[in-house]
C-alpha cells in the first residue's frame, strides 16, 4: 500500500506518516515547509519507504505524478493557526481552495481514495450543545478575517462530497477539533505549545480574553489513529467524522494546570483579543464535539487524557 500525505512534514502529518510506515506502507509526503519543518521527520527520512518532496500542492505536475503512484491521498496541507491565519489572509485562502481542488481534481483523475482534514473552526460560534457534523454553521461577518479560515475549509468539504456525489470519487471528511501534542510549535498562536513554553521559561503565560472560553483537545496519536481507521472503512465514504475529545477545559483552568504541572513560577497574564489579535477579533466560547458517530463506525474512543496530554508537551519541550 502506497500513501501519499499533503502537508506531510507538519504536527499532524509528520505522525501520521510515521504510523503509516509502521503499519507496512510506502509514503510519500508533499511539504512546501511554509508550517511543515524538517526536523519533524528527521527520524524517518531515511527510511527505505519514505520519500520526501518539497513543493507547493499548487503545483500540478508535481501533484499528477505523485497521485498517480499511490493508492490513498491524506490531504492535510492548510494553512495552519489562527495567528498565521490572521498575518496571511491571501496565502490562507489560496492553499485552501486553490490547493484542495487540485487534490481532488487530481485524485478524481485517478480515483485515488483521499480523505481530506477539515476542521471544528467551521461550526463557528456555536455554545450551547456539543457539536455534531450536521449542524448548522454560525458564521461571523466577512469583515472578520477569522471566519475566512472556515468559509474556505466548508468549501473544501462541499467539493469533496460533490466529487462523491457526482462522480463517485471515494472520500472521507474528518473535522479536527484542537489536536495537541509533541512538535506543534506555539509559533502560529496554537495555546497549548505556547503556554508549555512560556511555563518553563518562566515568562508570563498569555490567557486571551477572560480565560472562560473552553475547548476539549485531543492528543495527536489518538488523532492519527482515527484517521488511518477512517481511511480503512468503506462505510466512512462520503460522509464527514468529527475526531476530538469530549472533555472540555477552559483556557483559564489550562493555564493553571500547565502553571502546577510545570511547577513554574510564571504569573498568568490576561490579554486582550484586541491586542492578542488586533480589532475587531472574534474567539469562540465554546467548541466541544459530540463524538457519537466515528464511535459508532470505527470504535473511536480517545485514549489520553488531559493530564497526560499536557505531560507529553512539556516532556517534548525539555527534550
Ligand atoms: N489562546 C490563549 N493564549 C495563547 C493562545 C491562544 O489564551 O497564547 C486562546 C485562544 O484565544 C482560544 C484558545 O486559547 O480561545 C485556543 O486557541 P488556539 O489558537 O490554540 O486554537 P483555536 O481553538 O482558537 O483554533
């Protein structure tokens, strides 16, 4: 079996190739190295199955031949983190739309099986209830560059299930709520790296907003897991799989729990979005997933908890 990873030198991607070389298969991952970093799979690069190309997934030579050679396409590459997201609106939507169609454009060509990361972002600000993959969408105002991010990953999802839908090309959608774990970098605003780092340097651990907003995260081994079983279930085709964890912890209480298990000294700083993000930013109260149907399909059941989440990123931070 031959897989193929866009974006496959990043946090997720660079896991999921590992485990897809354990299991047997040959990878290739495709990695512009805008998020992705070399030191990701620096364990792995020489192994005889591996084999790394670095270009953009606009590039369609590169991407036909690369499609054409393997079996399954896990198309990852994005653009990653609300702070890159903000500092870089045009490159945002242009990986996004622009990279995803040729994916799909491509796989069609061949009918290669891709399952394509989407994101919770496109929920968008729901609060009162657990969310599910056929709820609605609440979107914020298109002056807000946030919700830019979920307008072109909704996008995605509506063309991978009209390439199900009309010309039977098989994909799964699977929509990550916060995936946390060793080699994300707290560089494109992502809170747990970020808080983990500034613990153990002993600087200001930087809370947004008042520090109520919750969120439920998922360690990235539990992640990858349900993305290759994902990928192995013909009943997942053409439909869309929340993977996350459904314990929830405000930001505020993180912090607090970084601050005891790091046993640092640093003072929890509260900071404006404003100033956190610039004007007129829009965070989400709550993002919580009902995780009922990837239970139901492929036995999905996260297996870290928060506690050991968080050990894990310090672990990785002081190595
Ligand atoms: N956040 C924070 N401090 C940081 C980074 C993020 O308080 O240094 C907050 C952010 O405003 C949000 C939550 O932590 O409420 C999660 O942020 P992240 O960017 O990791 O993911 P999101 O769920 O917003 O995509």
């Amino acid at each position: 079996m031959k897989s193929l990873i866009t974006g496959g030198a990043g946090f997720i991607g660079s896991h999921l190739a590992e485990k897809l070389l354990d299991m047997g298969q040959e990878v290739y991952i495709v990695d512009n190295l805008w998020t992705g970093r070399l030191e990701n799979i620096a364990k792995i690069q020489k192994k005889k199955n591996f084999h790394l190309v670095v270009e953009t997934i606009l590039n369609e030579s590169v991407m036909n031949e690369l499609i054409f050679k393997v079996d399954h396409v896990y198309h990852l590459a994005a653009a990653v983190g609300v702070r890159n997201i903000m500092d870089h609106p045009v490159e945002t939507l242009d990986i996004n739309v622009k990279g995803t169609e040729t994916v799909l454009r491509l796989a069609n060509q061949f009918k290669k099986k891709i399952l394509i990361a989407s994101t919770s972002e496109i929920y968008g600000k729901h609060i009162d209830h657990t969310l599910s993959e056929d709820d609605n969408r609440v979107m914020g105002s298109v002056k807000k560059r946030r919700w830019a991010y979920a307008c072109s990953k909704t996008l995605d999802e509506f063309l991978a299930l009209a390439y199900y839908d009309e010309k039977k090309l098989p994909v799964v959608i699977a929509r990550l709520f916060n995936t946390v774990g060793p080699r994300q970098t707290g560089r494109y605003g992502m809170v747990l790296p970020n808080f983990v780092q500034c613990a153990l340097l002993g600087k200001p651990i930087p809370v947004y907003g008042d520090g109520t907003q919750s969120r439920s995260f998922t360690h990235v081994s539990d992640v990858i897991d349900a993305l290759t079983k994902l990928m192995a279930e013909p009943k997942a085709e053409g439909d869309i799989f929340n993977v996350g964890n459904d314990k929830e912890v405000t930001i505020k209480d993180l912090a607090l729990k970084v601050k005891e298990m790091t046993g640092s000294h640093s003072e929890i700083e509260f900071i404006s979005y404003e100033k956190a993000y610039g004007p007129g930013f829009e965070d989400m109260e709550r993002r919580c997933p009902n995780i009922d149907k990837i239970r139901e399909i492929i036995g999905y059941n996260p297996t870290k908890n928060l506690t050991a989440i968080i050990q894990s990123v310090i672990d990785y931070f002081k190595e």
